[in-house]
C-alpha cells in the first residue's frame, strides 16, 4: 500500500564535471531526476510509502532510471515499459556567481510523451490518499496533459487529496498554452505550490496575498504555497489564514531538486499535523537538498529534525 502517488518523467542527467561548460568538457557525471521522482524520493526518505507512474523504453536506459527509483524504496510497479520510443535525457551545466546555470533539454519523443489513459492502473490511485503532478507533466506533451488532468480529476472525485506544483518551465511550453493548461486543471487541485514568480506569469500582477485568496475562491482550492526564494515561504488557506516560514539562505552546491523537496516536506507536515508543520518540513528539506549534488535530496527524518531544532553544524561528531 501507498500513501502518495505522482505522475511524471525521469530522465538521464548529463553534468560536465568540475564546473566545466558542455562545449568543451570531457566527462560527463551520469545521475538520474524528473520532479514527481524526485518528490516520491524525498517524501519516502522522511517514512512516507510513496508510489510513482510514468512510462519509459524496455531498454538498459529506461532500466537505469527506473533501477535507481526503486533504489530508494519508491514503488514502481506502475512504470509502463514501451517497446518503442526512447528516454529523456538533460544537460545540466552549473553555474557560479554571476555565470547562471544552464539547463538543455533532450526529451522530444521520450516514451512518457506517449503515455495513454488506457495504460494506467485505476485502481492503484485508489490505495492513495493523496496524488501529485506538476506543470512540467502538462508541458510534455496533450498526451501527458490529459493524463494528469484524469488522474487529478478522478482523485479528486473521489475525495482524495490532491496537489500541484505549477512548476513553469519556459524552454518547454509558451505561457499563454502553460496558462490554459494550469487553468483548466485547478477546479480537481486541493494544494497548489507555486513559486512568486510563477504565480505572476500565470496569474498576473497583484497583492501576494490578494492574488491568492481571488485564486483559492475562484477554483476551491484548500490551501496555496508561494515559496519566494531565500524569503519566508507563505501559506494561505480557504479560511483566509496566512502562514508563515522562517526564510533560509543557503549555500548553493545544487540547486536542482530543491523545489521538489520542498513540496514533499511539507506534504509530510502537512499530513502528520498542519499547515504550519508543512512549511516546517518543506523550508527545512529544501534548504538541506542544496547541499547535495544530483536531483535527489537523499535526508533522513532524524538529519532534517536536527535542523529544525537546532541548525546545521560544521561536524557532527
């Protein structure tokens, strides 16, 4: 049995090594990532059985991504093996201060792009108590879109919990078809993460606050997250009560991931006690996974309540 199930792709992560650029680098460090996998890892890591469907090619490619998903306790028994198509593949090339990081996708025509309603397990989402996708699914492909708008709506129809993390992304769709999209989506949401600048893009300027509570009534949502950065994270709920984060600034190694171990920390807040544990859990897992290298923030309970009681320290000794 699981507890949260997400929908979405993993991919091939390509990195030059020692801060290199693409176009002259030697090696390549080969890790794996997609946000629902991501977030599946991270929440399972903090105790959570947590249950992830995609679709990939029934090649030593596809194997590896799905080897190293199941590596770290997350169910994959629901990936969809394809004889055809291929997998995902992205370059990552790290910046540092003032050269930004750079992110080049090679994912047209992966496997996932064509995955069908008819090849999902209904009756598995049912064991859950809560579904999670992303933006980044809407954005790959109709395909993709409308499979995640089934699973939301058929979870929610039957008032299972559901969230969604808005996750734009610019390289892989226009706004105005990401707008659509995330629309149309929203009246089967139950917890909306959003970045302050994604909420902007979709929704247009206005009062933080404002903005939210037009959104929370106009799609009956239960509770938005608008993470802003090294600031204090805000929560608003349907009651108009806003909640408020610490705020972390934190030494990048990796920013990758870091909004995906937000989301699955505060999930684990969120279902153990509150909205406010939530953001505990989520400012917590998120400050901690830019430390790590690659897209998964490997943490423990133990290691992420420490921090939250008392701070990181040089050594643990």
């Amino acid at each position: 049995m699981v507890k949260v199930i997400a929908l979405g792709e993993a991919m091939l992560r390509l990195t030059p090594k020692n801060y290199d650029r693409i176009e002259f680098c030697n090696e390549f460090e080969l890790k794996i990532g997609g946000t629902e996998a991501n977030f599946c890892i991270a929440l399972k890591r903090l105790g959570i059985d947590t249950g992830w469907i995609s679709k990939l090619p029934a090649t030593p490619l596809g194997r590896r991504i799905e080897n190293e998903i199941r590596r770290w306790g997350v169910d994959t028994s629901q990936v969809i093996w394809s004889s055809n198509y291929r997998v995902g593949i992205y370059y990552f090339e790290r910046g540092s201060y003032p050269r930004p990081g750079n992110v080049i996708y090679d994912r047209k025509n992966s496997a996932f792009c064509f995955i069908e309603k008819n090849e999902v397990d209904w009756d598995y989402l049912t064991q859950a108590d809560l579904f999670h996708t992303t933006g980044i699914t809407l954005a790959l492909s109709d395909k993709t879109r409308d499979v995640a708008y089934e699973c939301l709506k058929f979870m929610n129809e039957r008032e299972k919990l559901t969230s969604f993390d808005i996750n734009y992304r610019s390289k892989l769709w226009h706004i105005s078809k990401a707008r659509n999209a995330i629309l149309k989506v929203l009246k089967y949401v139950d917890i909306l993460f959003t970045s302050e600048d994604d909420l902007l893009f979709i929704f247009g300027k206005d009062d933080l606050k404002s903005k939210c509570i037009d959104i929370l009534n106009k799609y009956n949502l239960k509770l938005i997250i608008v993470t802003r950065g090294a600031e204090a994270p805000i929560a608003i709920d349907n009651n108009n009560n806003e909640y408020l984060g610490i705020g972390y600034r934190s030494t990048i190694i990796d920013r990758i991931g870091a909004g995906d171990a937000f989301d699955a920390g505060f999930i684990f807040g969120y279902l153990e006690k509150d909205i406010q544990n939530g953001l505990k859990y989520g400012e917590a897992m998120s400050a901690l996974k830019f430390s790590i290298p690659g897209d998964f923030a490997i943490l423990n309970k133990e290691e992420i309540d420490n921090f939250i009681k008392k701070g990181s320290s040089i050594i643990n000794r």
